[in-house]
C-alpha cells in the first residue's frame, strides 16, 4: 500500500506545466498503448479492452487539433439457454463470443492548458468495425464475420508526465450490426481506458 | 488515386459477409405411412390442417441460436425448400426439429392453412443451415395426388354364396401399390374389400366377400400414402 503515495508523487512532481511543451514542433507524433474495460449496449457482457493509438498534433487551432487512428480489440461473450417447441429435443444452450476488431479515426479537440496539468480532450470520428460472431450450441459451431462501419464519441483526460501524458478516457461507439446469431442491434458500447500517451 | 483504390477495396473486403458452419447432407424421406418406400410418397390434398407429416433424414442439419442480442432471441431452424415441378420453401413452424441427423416435415396440401399447390412429380429437397452451408438430394419425395373413384360395379351380380367381383372405376389409382377399400353404410360394420389387381390408373379389380347384408354402402379407397376418396351411395347390394 505504500507503493501507491509514492507512485502518485511522482506522477505529480514529473508533471509538467502544458505551456512548456506545447508549442513545441518536435512532439508531433502522438503513440499511445490502451487497456480498459468494454460494455456493450447489447447483452454481451462486459470485456477487456486493448488498443494502440497512432496520432498527429496538426497546426491547426493553435496545435489543438489531433487527428488520430486507433486499432482496438475486445472480445466479449453471452451465453443463455434458449426454448423453441419446434425443437423436440429440449432447450437449447449457446454461448456467443463477438470479436470485434476496430480501426477507429478521430478528430480529437485537447484543451491544453485548461487544467494546468491535466489537458482534457474529446473528439469523434468514424469507424471500421470487423465482427467475428462464434456460436456454439447443440455441439457445433458457426461463424458468421462483417465488417462494418460505425462512429465513435470519446473524452478524457491527459496528466503531462515525462514526455507524454497518463491519460483515462471514455468511448461510446455506434456500431450497428445484422448477423443471423445477434440480429440487428447496435453492437457498440461504452468503454473505459486507461494508457500512456507517447509524444515523439 | 492508387491508394484510395487499394483503401476502398481492402475495406469492401473487410466488410463482405461470410459465413461458416456445418453443412448439411440430405440421405432420404421417410412417411411414417410407409416406412419402407423409398422415395417417400406425398399426397398433395387432405392431411390434418398442418398437412402431411414426414420425417427428414440426413447428417449434420443445424440450428443456430438467432437474435439472441435483441429482445426477441429465438432458434433459427433450417430452412426446407421442395424443388421440382413447383418449389415451395416450408414455413418455419412446419418443420421440426429432432436432432443433427433427422427433422419431420409437415408437407402442406390444397386443402392445409394456408395451402400449397405442390403439382405431382418427383421432388428434390434442400436444407439450408441459417449458419452454414446447404445440402440437396434430387428425386427423394414423390407428390402423388388423391384417388378419385367415379363407379363401383358388380359385372356378374351379386353372389350371397360366394365372392362377387366388383370393377372400380375412377382417376389417379396408383399401379405401384395397392389401396383399402371398404363399403361402409350407416349402422352396420364395415366391409373390407381386398384389392386383386390395380389394372390402371382407372381401374382396379376386387371382389365382394360372400355373406355380405344386402343395402346401400358408400365405397371408400384409401391410398397407402393417406389420401382418400368416398364415393356416396355407391354399390347397391341385392341378391337374386
């Protein structure tokens, strides 16, 4: 338990003023590892979360304007049992297992400097959903993969801490999807991360 | 533009759906009627309101659970589809599942709700997993259609002594089998005739049973398969 007090120390003594990097040119290039957590809107349940963030701080608005591509997985699972009189051999269990790989693009808005440390940001922008639905019930398996296209709304929060920033941010995607296992739903969610934003 | 190409048609290729799952193998019908014909036979009228019923043979027909994100999850059953003189795709309730290796059909006729119009003929049948791929077998169900009886004769009279021969006079008798026939008349017990020989398709032998009360009977012909016909008031028996 002491760990965390000198963890958090440090964290605040190697944080630095936003002003002191931000308007420098060389720190364009924005790299940044994710994990969190994934909830669908759908039953699924929730799910690990990993991700890699490549971006770019452009000129614009006063270097405020980030556009940035992000290739994220997550696999959540549903399992349930199912009733069916035109089945006669009884009820059915499944379990439905959705990998969803993502390569999402964003517009990204950081307000450096609005909270000393602390730079909050949020954006949006569309997104290249790959579904791959595996069920398994009645002692096979099926299948069923589509891509599709989906957006994403994100905030967060960046602490400035060595050459990058910590940073815990928050999605929700509109993902949109009609295969024979799940119907049509939105397969999207809410998710939260947490990762390490490499300025380069 | 050769980079928006390949964006666009690597993107057209992530998005294209694909699906993979067992598929299936049709081996055969079987009407629970007729157990040991081969291919099954079908009468395209009568049956209850659901129709015929028949049981499916084969290897690997799958289920998939359906929709189970939405509100209204369910069982996606495999689809059965009837190619041959006409094609007809059974309606989800008319087809039961047993397990991966058999399911019962409930053949619709012309008179089922609704009802179908499956012309006679030999008929292939496909299943098709929701999940997977899809198995057909050419010329495995026979639709055959209904008997019709149009006069019952007695040529040489009636015999009390001894058997009579009757001629059946009619449509659509089938020469591969043989049919029940009985005279029936309110408040008596039915007479059963036995087939001697089904001459044609318009025609079938058979003889009255000696001892048989004179009357009125109506005369009913049933096929193998289910079908029947029963022609009213149709033999009037008196002996000399």
């Amino acid at each position: 338990m002491t760990v965390l007090p000198v963890l958090a120390l440090l964290v605040l003594t190697q944080a630095q003023a936003p002003a002191e990097s931000s308007s420098e040119e060389g720190d364009s290039i924005l790299l940044a590892p994710k994990a969190g957590v994934f909830k669908s809107t759908t039953p699924l349940k929730m799910a690990p979360y990993y991700a890699l963030e490549v971006g770019y701080v452009t000129p614009l608005l006063n270097r405020r304007l980030a556009i940035v591509m992000e290739g994220s997985l997550h696999q959540p699972q549903t399992s349930g049992t199912l009733s069916d009189p035109l089945v006669t051999r009884g009820d059915v269990q499944y379990t439905l297992t959705d990998r969803q790989i993502a390569i999402l693009l964003s517009a990204l808005y950081r307000f450096e400097g609005a909270l000393g440390s602390f730079t909050p940001y949020a954006g949006a922008g569309p997104g290249l959903y790959l579904h791959q639905a595996t069920t398994q019930a009645l002692g096979s398996t099926t299948v069923e993969k589509k891509g599709i296209v989906g957006f994403q709304l994100l905030g967060g929060a960046e602490l400035r801490l060595w050459s990058g920033g910590l940073f815990l941010e928050a999605h929700y995607h509109f993902a949109p999807v009609n295969l024979v296992t799940t119907g049509e739903v939105n397969i999207g969610g809410f998710l939260a991360a947490v990762g390490y934003r490499l300025r380069l | 533009m050769r980079p928006y190409l390949i964006a666009s048609l690597l993107i057209a290729a992530a998005c294209s759906p694909s699906t993979e799952g067992p598929t299936p193998k049709v081996v055969g019908t079987v009407n629970p009627r007729q157990p040991f014909i081969n291919p099954a036979r079908v009468c395209n009228t009568q049956g209850d309101e659901r129709g015929w019923r028949i049981n499916l043979i084969g290897e690997r027909f799958t289920p998939v659970p359906q929709d189970v994100l939405t509100g209204d999850p369910g069982v996606g059953l495999p689809e059965v589809t009837l190619k041959g003189p006409a094609t007809l795709t059974l309606d989800r309730d008319r087809v039961l599942y047993r397990d991966a290796e058999q399911m019962s059909l409930d053949i619709p006729t012309r008179d089922t709700t609704p009802p179908a119009d499956l012309p006679a003929g030999s008929y292939a049948v496909e299943v098709r997993n929701l999940g997977g791929g899809t198995g057909e077998l050419a010329d495995i169900l026979l639709i055959v259609p209904p008997p019709t009886v149009t006069r019952v004769t007695a040529p040489q009279g009636f015999n009390f002594s001894d058997i009579s021969p009757l001629v059946v006079e009619g449509v659509d008798f089938r020469t591969d089998t043989f049919p029940v026939m009985k005279l029936q008349r309110a408040g008596a017990e039915e007479v059963e005739v036995f087939t001697l020989t089904v001459d044609s398709p318009t025609r079938v032998s058979t003889e009255l049973p000696p001892g048989t009360p004179e009357g009125t009977y109506d005369f009913m012909l049933t096929n193998p398969e289910g079908c029947s016909f029963t022609l009213r008031n149709a033999l009037t028996i008196s002996y000399p």
